[in-house]
C-alpha cells in the first residue's frame, strides 16, 4: 500500500480511553532494532531505523549504508570524494530513489544527489529489492530507496549535531521545531559542511579530497486534523554546494582553462519546493485519497581540466492516488496518474544536448492479504512519454510464510528508463577520454531506452540458537537487459563509448545472511554476496568494470546497560571484505600507466564508540578504513595530467586511507 495511505489510516485509528481511577498505567516497551525486517510485508523490504543512522558519520544519504549488507558503497573517482551507492550489482541509476515517496534523485543529480540530503534530517530508510510498486513509476529496475524525513509533528524543539574529522571535514546540523497552533507544525533544518585544508596522502601531486563547502535548508509545514482526516504537508528547500579539486597547485582564478595546473569546480545551486496532502474518508477509514506535487529546478556548473560540463534541470512531478477496498479489507487496490515533466539544458564543451522530456500515467495495483500466510500485489501501468513513446509496466510481488517464522517472497517486474549518459558518468570526465556515441537513430542523446526485466525469490527464517534469537535469509536476483545504454571503457583507455546493446547484459547476484545475539546487547550481522554482472561489449563479454564478484559483510554492535539518567556505552565494528574486480582496459598505454585486468582483493574495517550522557546529550569517536588501506596508483598519468593517458576514474578502493572523527550531539526535548 502506498506509504501516504498507511499513514493516513493509522493517524484515524481511535483508541478507547480509561479512567486513571479504574486503571493504573502499564508501560511496555521493546527495544528497537537499527535494521528492521518484516515477516508479513509483502515486498522484499529492510527499514534503516535512524538508531542505525546514529551508527557511523552518516554525513549524507549516500553514507547512511555502510552498515547494511544490501547496498554496496564505492567512490566514483579519485578526486572529488564521492559515493556511489549499488544494490542487486547495479548502480544508483537503476534504482528508484525517492523522498517521501516523491523522485528526488534522478537526471541531474544522478552523480552527486545522495550527498544533498544530510543524514540528520533522515528518519528512516525502506529498502525494497527487485521491481518497486507501479505507484512509484516505471524507472525501477533493480530496486527503490525511499527516505522518510523527520516530521514536524514527532520533532524535538531543537536538535544539534557538530562533527570534525582529521580529512578536514567540519560539519554543523541544528534542527528547530515549532508548534504554530493545534494542527500547525513547522520545522526548521539548517545544515553546513566544509573541508578547508588540502590533503595529499600518496605523493602524487593531487588532492585526495575536494576543498569543499555545502549550505542546506528545509523549511516545512505539516498540518494535521486527527477528526477529519487530512493530513498536508509543504516543504521549501535550498542547497548552495562547491566543490574544488585538483593538483595541489591549482588556483582557480589564475589556472581555470589553462594548462598550468589540472583543476575541476562542480558548483551546484538547487531550489525544491513539494506538497502532499492526503484525506481519509471519515466514515470509511480504509478509503483514501492522496496529491503529491513536487517542483525542482538543479543549476551545476563545472568543469574538469579543458572539459565543460553544465546542466540545468527543471522539473515537475504530480501523482494522485486513490486507496480503497474491494469487497473486504482483504482486497485491497491504488489506482491514479501521474505527470512528469523535465526541461534540461544541458551543454557538453561546446555541444548543445538540450531537451524537454514529458510523460503521463495511469496505474492500477490490486493487494491481497489473508493476514495470515499469504498476499500478493499485483500492479501494472501504462505511459505515454514524449521520447519513449507508450508502453505498460507489470510489476509482482507475492508473500507465503509456509511455516512459523519463516517467510518466502517472489517478484517480477519490468523498468524502462532514458539514460543521461552525460549527467550519470560525469566522473568519466576527468580523463582523457573521448566521448563517441556510436548510435545515432535512438531519441535520447541518439540512443535507445534502456528497458529491463527483473525476477526475484528470497527465503528468510528466525530461529533459536544455543537459547539466543538469530535468523538466516537468503536471495536470488537476476537482471535481464532488453537494452541498455552500454559504457564501454573495455575498447580503449583513450575513449568512453556509448552505444545500444548488441548482445546480452544481465546481473545475476546472490546474498547469504546470517543474524546472531551473541550475548545480551551483543549482536553479530554478516552477509555474503555474490555477483555475476556482464555484458557484451564490442571487443567481448566481460564482468562489469569495478564490480567485485564476490564480498563479505560483517558488523558487531554492543550497548551497555542504560544507567542512571540516561548513561550508556555504544560500540560498533563494521568488516568488509572486497574481492577482485574487472578494471577497465589499459593494455595500449604506456607500461607505467597499466593496470592489471582485475584489481587485488582487500578489507575495510569501520568503527565507532557512543558515549551517552543523558537523555539530552553524546558524544561519538570513529574511524573508518583503520586498517589503511589504500590504492597503489587511483591517478593513472598524474604527472601529465593534460596527456593521453591521464584518468582519475577506475578506483576500486580507498585513496585517503585512515580517516577519523568525533562529534557531539545535543537535543531540548
């Protein structure tokens, strides 16, 4: 069911009230997970609590999943310190990234948009594997990430987060909230962050870490009336974000379109405004109605060495929702439509790729559910986009619990998508690569859409162990290409191709877990996956570059007793182990500018210790990488950083190395 209707029909639920005379008040509480998991939801879904937000320096979005085994985390390049988030074997393109159930990142933003939200302002995050609803869109390929924001009317009055780190990032979070009237509440988040000293770890004449500085702002209203049912929200948002990076020597206002120095600015201003209100019907509280509205326009200005590239994306989002039932509460459909509209202005050196995309929608998706041992979702939808043309997407989701505690899910669906080729490879331009689109007939930059069909089962079971709780799972994806906006950086180290599949691309992965109480407030986490992801490429099938075939995933976490007045102790171990990866072909270069055709395999290992004062106040210590390890060469041709052979994008590991923090949070509750 869609999130704005499940919120709708909880805040409706009436609750029978009891005289303090007759009966004496019962507190029970549970203590709650960081990752919780669900045995009767339909879909394949993990909820990152903000608990385990609080876990690592989850500065942004992007670095809110270092402790969950479902995403993989890399950087994108050896300069501007950005990651790159993979789920099923597949980038964050192919996935659909939502806010509040709205498209938050996507075309423009494709490449930097996770660190535009700041972790502070994260209440949860719901993972869904395979196809998402239809409710969401027809994007989703390999899966959804949906963030659900702090609300207004669950906020503290104020909230404040410091953290310092020895890259030299500084960083500052307040929140103020406010209850204007009854129904009214409004929320203030105001975030910073800076990196002002320039670091140099492996001598090789580049910055390991842009010089940067970020201004956020959300300012939103939340109306709610309990008796009538409705429920609104509005948010206003601003982010100013800069960054520089480069050779050690570079001045920006002596060396920018020079070769004196090799240097890159990725400036990048962004206004968001969004409404949802949703109403549920007083005299049937399983009957809803919901309108999202969401209007954004992303203005990044950059430049990489000689190579320009600006992009300006102006969008509007609409989606209107109907909830009901048929017959019963068992039987229950969403159905609406939805309008999309994106104008870019886009400019690539001295190439105009301009365009307005549009599409309309209509979406049904029927649910059933015995609340007992099965439910099933059934969606499909059909589009009319203005470059894609009409076309219909089926999604399926079932659920069959055969057993107390265990629980067997299955999905299905096809995503169809228009690649931004330039939008989502921008790390690729910090090379000396040439960009060649070798097709020509297709509506999006001359290509074709990239359409993709993916299956899913999963089995997860809880059980006891030695009189401790655990619980295994296990899941088996694959990803089927019809198309796809293939990069090629097998063919040559000096080109970047783009071009329609000729052949076969599909992403096969598999993941082992296994939970374990060890002890009282001791808990283990560890996964194993496994990828195969290939395609055919012009000069033969290969692994998909920089993808490990094979991982593991671990992670201890312990808290002590809460004490007196709030006082306790958090500790958290994070162990990941990266097998060997594809690099992308370098054989034609000079020997010095080689790299092997797979990368050495190697661990990461992250840490952090919470130390709880009161209710009010705490203080954290981290690290992460502690082992420091590092890659031998992440610059190939740094010392002619102008010449044929200079690139900065095939990282497979860190290239910082040891990196440690400490921070303070305080709250007036």
């Amino acid at each position: 069911m869609n999130k704005i209707a499940m919120l709708f029909i909880v805040i409706c639920v009436s609750i029978p009230a009891f005289s303090q005379e007759n009966l004496k008040e019962v507190k029970i509480t549970k203590k709650r997970k960081g990752i919780q998991k669900s045995f009767t939801v339909t879909g394949n879904t993990t909820i990152i609590t903000s608990k385990e937000l609080l876990k690592a320096a989850c500065c942004n979005l992007a670095e809110s999943f270092e402790t969950n085994p479902s995403i993989d985390v890399n950087f994108t390049d050896a300069l501007t310190g950005t990651k790159q988030i993979k789920m099923l074997g597949l980038t964050s393109p192919y996935l659909m990234i939502t806010e509040e159930n709205v498209p938050a990142v996507r075309g423009a933003s494709q490449a930097y948009g996770l660190s535009f939200t700041p972790g502070t302002w994260v209440e949860s995050i719901q993972i869904t594997k395979g196809a998402g609803s239809v409710v969401n869109g027809y994007e989703s390929i390999s899966g959804q990430i949906n963030t659900e924001l702090i609300k207004p009317i669950n906020d503290i009055p104020f909230f404040l987060n410091a953290y310092g780190s020895t890259d030299s990032r500084f960083e500052l979070n307040t929140h103020f909230n406010t209850k204007i009237s009854e129904k009214w509440s409004s929320s203030l988040f105001l975030h910073g962050n800076t990196r002002v000293a320039k670091t140099d770890m492996n001598d090789d004449g580049f910055l390991d870490n842009p010089l940067a500085k970020q201004i956020n702002v959300l300012n939103r209203y939340q109306y709610y009336d309990e008796e009538k049912g409705l429920v609104s929200f509005i948010n206003f948002k601003y982010m100013n974000d800069k960054k520089q990076t480069g050779q050690l020597d570079f001045d920006k206002n002596r060396d920018r379109g020079t070769t004196n120095f090799w240097g890159s600015e990725i400036n990048t201003e962004r206004f968001d405004i969004s409404t949802k209100v949703g109403y549920v019907f007083k005299d049937l509280p399983y009957q809803s109605i919901g309108f999202q509205n969401a209007f954004n326009i992303h203005d990044q200005n950059s430049y990489f060495g000689l190579n320009q590239y600006n992009i300006k994306q102006s969008s509007y989002y609409s989606n209107l929702i109907f909830n009901s039932i048929i017959s019963n509460t068992m039987n229950k459909f969403a159905t609406g439509l939805n309008f999309t509209y994106d104008k870019y202005q886009e400019f690539v050196n001295v190439n105009d790729y301009s365009r307005t995309d549009n599409s309309v929608g209509a979406f049904f998706e029927y649910t059933y559910d015995n609340d007992d041992d099965f439910s099933l979702i059934l969606g499909g939808r059909i589009d009319n986009h203005n470059r894609l043309g009409t076309f219909i997407t089926p999604r399926l989701h079932a659920r069959y619990n055969p057993w107390d505690k265990g629980v067997l899910r299955f999905s299905a669906g096809r995503g169809k998508r228009s690649a931004n080729i330039f939008a989502e490879n921008q790390p690729l331009f910090a090379s000396s690569r040439v960009f060649e689109i070798l097709d020509s007939n297709g509506k999006i930059y001359g290509l074709n859409p990239e359409i993709a069909w993916n299956y899913g089962l999963s089995f997860a079971q809880k059980f006891s162990l030695f009189g401790k709780n655990a619980d295994v799972g296990f899941d088996f994806y694959r990803t089927d290409f019809q198309n796809q906006a293939v990069v090629d950086l097998m063919q040559s180290p000096q080109q970047a191709l783009f071009y329609n599949l000729k052949g076969k691309s599909i992403a096969n992965t598999m993941q082992l877990e296994f939970n374990y109480e060890l002890a009282k407030h001791f808990n283990l986490r560890s996964a194993y996956k496994f990828y195969d992801v290939t395609t055919d490429y012009l000069s033969g099938n290969f692994q998909n570059p920089l993808q490990a075939k094979h991982r593991f995933f671990g992670n201890l976490e312990y808290e002590t007793h809460i004490g007196k007045k709030g006082k306790q102790w958090k500790f958290d171990y994070t162990f990941n182990w990266i097998g060997e990866q594809q690099l992308p072909n370098t054989m034609s270069n000079p020997i010095n500018d080689r790299l092997p055709e797979f990368s050495p395999s190697f661990s990461l290992m992250n840490a952090q210790i919470t130390r709880t004062f009161s209710s009010t106040f705490e203080m954290y210590v981290g690290g992460e990488n502690i082992g420091n390890y590092r890659q031998e060469k992440p610059i190939l041709g740094s010392e002619n950083p102008f010449g044929s052979t200079f690139d900065a994008t095939i990282v497979y590991a860190p290239v910082f190395g040891q990196m440690y923090y400490a921070g303070l949070r305080f709250k007036i509750k």
